[in-house]
C-alpha cells in the first residue's frame, strides 16, 4: 500500500508538473493584467555576441550583464504569464481574508468597508524628482501674467487617524512639497476632504462628494461659482476599483455616479492631440478595464480642452493634473469659461509649449500625494 502512494503522488506530481508546463506553452502570453493593472513580463530577449574561436569562459564572461538580464527578465515572465495566476491570487485572498480572518493581504487592508494600500515610505527622491518637474514647467512655460496656484490631494490613508504606523509623515511630505514649490499659493485640501470623499474600493475621489471641494478651489482662485444647482446622476452600475481587483475582496463595489448642470451639459471637451470632440462623460468605460476613465475620456489623453459654448465668466484656467482632475474637471467650469488640462505624464512640455499660450489665465498645479510620492512619471 505505501508503494502504492508513493508511486501515486510521484505520478501526480509528475502530471501537475507537465500539466502547468504545457499549459504555460499554449496559453498565449498576456500583455497586461487587468486585476492588477499593470504590464506583464513578454519572453525576454537574449542578445549575445560570442567569438567561439577565443576563450569560451571569457567570452560568456563579457555577456554577463545581458545573460544576467535575460535570466532576471525570464524569471519575472514565468511570474508573470504563469498559467491560472488569478485563480491562484484569488484562493490566496479566500485564505487570508476568510478563512485565517487577517486583515492584510499583500500590503491592502481592509477597515470599514474601505481598502487601503499600506503606503507609508515616505520617498523623498520622488518628490525632489516631481517638484523639480512642476518647477520645470513653471520656469519654461508659464508668464509673468499667470496667476498661479497648487493643490495637492491627500490620499485616503491621511484620514486614518487611528493607525499612524500606516500613513506617510504627512507633515513632512506637505512642508518638502510646498517649500520647493512656493511660487504658488497653496490651496490646502486636507480639511475639506472627508475618507467619505473616496471609492470604497479604488484610490480616487467621488465626483459627487468634492462639489464643495471644487467650490473652494474656484473661491481661493476668486473664481465664484454662481452657476445653478449640481444633480448626482447614478449610472445605476457598480464597479471594482484598483484595489479590490488587485487584492480580489469580496465586495460589490462602488456605485458609480457623476454630476450634472446646464452648464457642463452644453459643454465642449476636444481631445487637443486628435482635435475631435469627446464625451464629458464616457458611459462606454464604466464596462472597462478601468471604469473611472469615464470621467472626461479619460485613457492616457495628455491635452484636453474644456469650454463653454456660451462664454460668461471672460476667465480662463489652465490645470496641470493627474488622473483625479479627471472628475473634479467638469466641477471647475462653473468658474471658467475655458479650462485646459495638461497630463504631463503623457505629453512632453516642448509639446504643450506648441499647443498652448499661457497669456492671462489662472494655473493650477493640481497632483495627488500618491503620483508625487510613489511614482516618476512626470515628463
């Protein structure tokens, strides 16, 4: 009977083995993970030069680095394109969170009904790299008749007041930020959002729950908003924000809603790169790998102008942002009559110097703590 299961488990080990391996060659390889939003591994290239007629060792020895390379590029592809990975991910999440009840999973928590992203290193070396690029665009682009603003918006963890040992050294973050970039005046956000100002599941704010935020940021820039009422609009959907999908929680996820008046109604957006016409509100995206794009088009558009089509206010704004200006965009032309939104994370600034005279209007410099603290993908 034991040489029995001995044979039985090493002919089962044997078939997993081969199974995963033959699968790993069939399945076509995947560019990009929605869950995790993020790219995957492709089959790494192996570029050598070897001269077979000298010292093999040495030869094998000048292509150490790209051999290195390779090896280091293949590991991850084998991560990254290993058959069922989701499935896998997904049993993980069922065990840690249901069955040994803890309440982290790979960096994300849960608390409330909200999912947080354990970010707490405070990166010093992003920020210098980002101040310097927002300095950048202020010294090369802009004129002595801008008026200039910057407002920098929190991440949800800043409104965990009860577990410090998750939350950055906000104190140090915002006097580093605002002392390299003093040549604005600082609008400060921290008050005026709430953790109810957030996705329960993704790292962004609600449109329907900033409309006083937007009203403060258009009064400290003395633009006052005197337009009708706003109405929240439900799209009668739910969605599963970044958070939820990377750490597969159970949870139906957040209603998603917009805001509405007469004056975003009658609006114009243009895509500046293509010069065609975009919807303010993309419904199609909600169906998306990536659902908050329905606010302005959003997908990776670098240059986009919003305008009303009867001007009233003979003021215009030019906003320098990250994917949170997508929804608080349509709130601010209650103040303007022309707004411009430039995503330096997906145009060049010689590229915006063409495009765009900075002659007279406001500018704000509008980032989130999480793309100036955690990334270096402004150009």
């Amino acid at each position: 009977m034991n040489k029995f299961k001995s044979i039985f488990t090493i002919v089962l080990a044997v078939l997993f083995v081969f199974g995963f391996t033959v699968a790993s060659i069939i399945v076509p390889d995947k560019e990009i993970s929605l869950s995790e939003n993020s790219t995957l591994q492709q089959f790494p290239d192996l570029s050598v030069n070897i001269d077979f007629s000298k010292n093999i060792l040495e030869e094998l020895k000048r292509n150490s680095n790209n051999i290195k390379g390779f090896t280091e590029n293949f590991e991850k592809y084998t991560q990254d394109q290993f058959p069922l990975r989701d499935s896998f991910r997904k049993l993980k999440a069922d065990v840690v969170f249901n069955l040994l009840m803890q309440k982290d999973n790979n960096g994300y928590f849960v608390k409330n009904g909200y999912i947080f992203k354990n970010s707490n290193l405070l990166n010093s070396k992003n920020i210098d790299y980002n101040t310097n690029k927002i300095k950048f665009y202020y010294d090369s682009l802009l004129s002595d008749s801008n008026n200039v603003y910057l407002a920098v918006i929190p991440d949800k963890n800043y409104y965990l007041d009860d577990n410090i040992s998750l939350r950055l050294n906000y104190d140090k973050f915002f006097d580093t930020v605002l002392n390299k970039l003093s040549f604005a005046k600082y609008i400060d956000l921290t008050d005026k959002l709430t953790l109810d100002s957030y996705y329960f599941t993704d790292t962004h704010w609600r449109q329907e729950k900033i409309t006083d935020v937007a009203d403060f940021i258009l009064s400290e820039m003395g633009a006052e908003n005197t337009e009708a009422d706003l109405e929240t609009v439900s799209t009668n959907k739910f969605f599963k924000g970044i958070y939820a999908r990377q750490t597969f929680f159970k949870t139906e996820g957040d209603e998603m809603k917009y805001v509405i008046n007469p004056v975003i109604k009658d609006a114009v957006l243009v895509d500046n790169g293509l010069n065609v016409e975009i919807p303010i509100y993309n419904f199609e995206k909600i169906e998306s790998a990536e659902p908050y794009d329905m606010f302005m088009s959003y997908a990776k558009v670098g240059l986009v102008t919003l305008q009303r089509k009867a001007p009233t206010t003979g003021r215009e704004l030019i906003v320098f942002r990250d994917s949170f200006g997508s929804s608080i965009g349509p709130l601010l032309l209650n103040g303007y009559d022309k707004i411009t939104f430039i995503d330096t994370r997906q145009i060049l600034p010689a590229a915006v110097k063409n495009q765009v005279e900075f002659t007279n209007q406001d500018v704000l410099f509008l980032y989130s703590t999480t793309v100036l603290n955690d990334t270096t993908e402004l150009k």
